[in-house]
C-alpha cells in the first residue's frame, strides 16, 4: 500500500507555516490544541459560517488573547448586515474558552486558485445533483484559467447515485508532490448526498518557491534572546 502523506504537512518549514501560531508551556500543549480544534470546528459548524466559502482559518495566541483569522471568498456572508453575523459567531466562541476571542477577516482574491474552496464548491454542486463529470472538468479548467501551473481533483463515493461506490480522477498541467520547493496547496471536503458521503480532494500547484526565508519559532526566539542578555551581562 502507499503512504500518503499531506502535501501541507510535508513542507512545513519549507514553505508553508504553521495555521496555529502559539508558543505554550509542554504541560498546556495538549489543551490548547483540543481548545484551537473545537474552535475550528465549531466556526466551521455555525450557521452564520454555511456558504461562506472558508479557505483556512489560522489561529495566533497571546496570554490573554486569541486571534482567529478567517480566510473566506465571501466575506460579506460572514460579516452580515451590520456585522451582526461576526458578533454572534464571536459570542459563540468565546463561550468556549477564557481568553478574549478576536475575529479578524481576510478576503481570498482568487478563489478558483484556492483548494479548501475549490473542495467546497464541488461538494456543494454534488450535493444539487449536478453530474459529476462535468462539475469536475469545469472546476480544473475555471483553475487553470486563473493562472495555477496544476490542479488534480479525486472525488470518491457512491458518484452519480451508483450501486457500487468508485474513485474519478481529473488532472489538468503538473502536480510535482514530491518536489518540495512546489507550492501545493490541498484541500479536502465531504457531500452528504442522499446516497452516502461522496470524498473529495483537491491539489493546486502554484508554482516553484526559490530562496523562501523561513521565520524562527518561538522556542528559538525565546533561546536566542537569553544568550543575548547572558552575553550583555
């Protein structure tokens, strides 16, 4: 069998960082990463959230504040009339936790170029019935068109109501995952149709990276500026 690994995992450090950017004591890690994942589920479960077309939602951690940053397509769905939306989701989630939750938006420009969102919008068309075939090939030739180097699609399931369920594949340009300097972007969505859960998964390649300057973690910043102030003393 093959081992598959994330393509988002695998370039941490490289060219891709951390979507949970926190530095806590080892005995409060556990925590603190069940508290950053009921957090994205429950944003990603509320009502005021369904449509909008969430990319990535990054999480950073101060000691008496969280900021949660939502990466959508449509960030006037979110912040509703008057922004009445993104205060409700803030009073939901900051019933999750002790610490100030701010919510912060950023519109994604390029949707078709954006693989959670790419996922998403096919999971919905599947859900309205539209043929898969066609759903698929229109997907990877509206991302190629917005200027990606390679897109692949997999979607998995009982696909166009099927007795039996199958694996369709579409690929359009490359797709190196094994180069690690490629910028691969993955995004991964589920159809709850009538027939059963159809899976879908999704790489964009964006391009090379060349020279890409990775910034220090915290627990090296915090090590680096002790032998600063042990050497001035």
């Amino acid at each position: 069998m093959g081992q598959k690994v994330n393509p988002y995992g695998l370039r941490l450090g490289i060219n891709k960082t951390w979507k949970s950017k926190w530095y806590v004591d080892p005995r409060d890690y556990a925590d603190s990463l069940h508290e950053d994942l009921a957090l994205r589920k429950a944003l990603m479960d509320s009502p005021e959230a369904r449509g909008a077309e969430i990319g990535d939602i990054e999480i950073i951690r101060q000691p008496q504040r969280i900021t949660m940053m939502i990466y959508t397509a449509r960030p006037g769905v979110i912040i509703g009339t008057k922004g009445a939306n993104i205060e409700k989701i803030g009073q939901r989630l900051q019933k999750m936790t002790d610490k100030k939750i701010q919510v912060k938006i950023k519109e994604v420009k390029k949707p078709e170029a954006d693989a959670q969102i790419i996922a998403l919008n096919i999971a919905r068309q599947l859900k309205g019935r539209v043929a898969f075939r066609r759903v698929l090939k229109m997907t990877a030739s509206n991302s190629m068109k917005a200027g990606v180097k390679g897109i692949k699609i997999k979607v998995s399931g009982r696909l166009g109501g099927a007795e039996m369920a199958r694996t369709q594949e579409v690929k359009e340009g490359r797709i190196p995952l094994h180069t690690l300097r490629a910028d691969i972007d993955y995004g991964f969505a589920e159809a709850n149709t009538t027939f059963g859960v159809i899976g879908i998964k999704v790489w964009v390649f964006k391009g090379e990276v060349y020279g890409h300057e990775q910034k220090d973690d915290a627990g090296l910043l915090v090590s680096r500026n002790q032998r600063d102030k042990a050497s001035r003393s």
